[in-house]
C-alpha cells in the first residue's frame, strides 16, 4: 500500500502530465499537416484519448482483481463485471461523448481560424465569465460587483481582438472566436 505522500505525487505529476499534453494540442495542429483538417485532428485526439482511458480503466481493474483477497485454500475470484447503469447513467454518458466531440471539433476549427494565441487569449478571457454565469444560473448566486468589472473588461479585450489590425499582424477570426467559445 502506497503512502499518502507517494499518491500525492503521483497525482501531481498525472496533472502535471495532462497540463502538457493539453498545452501542445494546438502547436501540434498549427505544427501538423497542412492537408489534416480540423475533424481529422479531433478523431485522432478522442481515438487516441479513448482508447488511453480505456487502457488505463483495464489495468485498474485487473490491479484490483489481483489486489483482492482470496478466502483461504481457494483462488482468487474475479473482479465482477462492471455495472452498466441505468438510465440516467447512460444519458450522461452520452451527454460527455456528445460534447468532448464538439469540442474536438471546435477547438481544432479555433485553432486553425483564429491560431493558438488568440485561442489561449479568448478561452483564459472568457472562463471566468462563463463561471460567473454558472455560478447564476446552478448556484442561484449573483456574480459580484469585482465579477462584473473584470468580465466586462475581458469582454471588451476580446472584442477588440476582432478589430482589424493596420498591419494585420496579429488579427483574429470572427468564425474561430466563436468555435473557441463552443469548444
């Protein structure tokens, strides 16, 4: 049995881990083919992801069926199969198929239309804005005065974003803005 330190590292580096892979998805599209579109992408993401999750979920198991005690003088037995759910169960996972999917899709068109800083830009401008109107709508909370200031200056950054630049060095992409807020 590990230690409560020994978990907490291995989980800091499995999030340290992820923050990686995620921060190179959109260098790894600008950086790709010039011929793999935004939909080719996000099927290799979530066919590689998947079947990672899925690996990961198989060894788990068998760790825990091996892991498992046996009563004595016999084998050990087998980890049951797991629950398939009901209703609701299957309706959320169809729901997180559904939208990681969308995702995919849309954060590989906001890349390509928008590129990778006017991404990283719109998604850190918008996320506490997007918390603040959660926080409404679930928590039943108002957002705060500070909220409201910092969301409308974020609002307002992002807008001039879309303002064409003189140079247009650095100039973002109506369309890919908006797949970014889908994604």
């Amino acid at each position: 049995m590990s230690s409560p330190t020994e978990r907490d590292g291995r989980a800091a580096l499995a999030v340290l881990g992820a923050a990686v892979l995620w921060g190179t998805a959109g260098t790894a599209a600008v950086l790709g083919p010039d011929e793999a579109t935004s939909w080719q992408l996000a099927s290799i993401r979530l066919l590689l992801g998947g079947s990672a999750l899925a690996l990961v979920g198989h060894l788990l198991r068998a760790r825990a069926a091996a892991l498992a005690p046996a009563p004595a003088g016999r084998r050990p037995i087998p980890a049951p199969p797991p629950r398939t759910g009901g209703r609701a169960e299957r309706w959320a996972g169809l729901l997180a198929v559904l939208t990681m999917a969308s995702f995919q899709a849309s954060y590989f068109v906001a890349v390509d239309r928008a590129g990778v800083t006017i991404g990283t830009a719109v998604a850190i401008g918008t996320v506490p804005a997007a918390a603040g109107v959660l926080q409404a709508l679930i928590l039943r909370q108002r957002p705060s005065r500070p909220w409201w200031a910092a969301t409308i200056v974020a609002l307002v950054g992002l807008a001039l974003l879309l303002v064409p630049a003189a140079d247009d060095a650095v100039r973002a992409d109506a369309i890919g803005v908006v797949a970014r807020q889908v994604a």
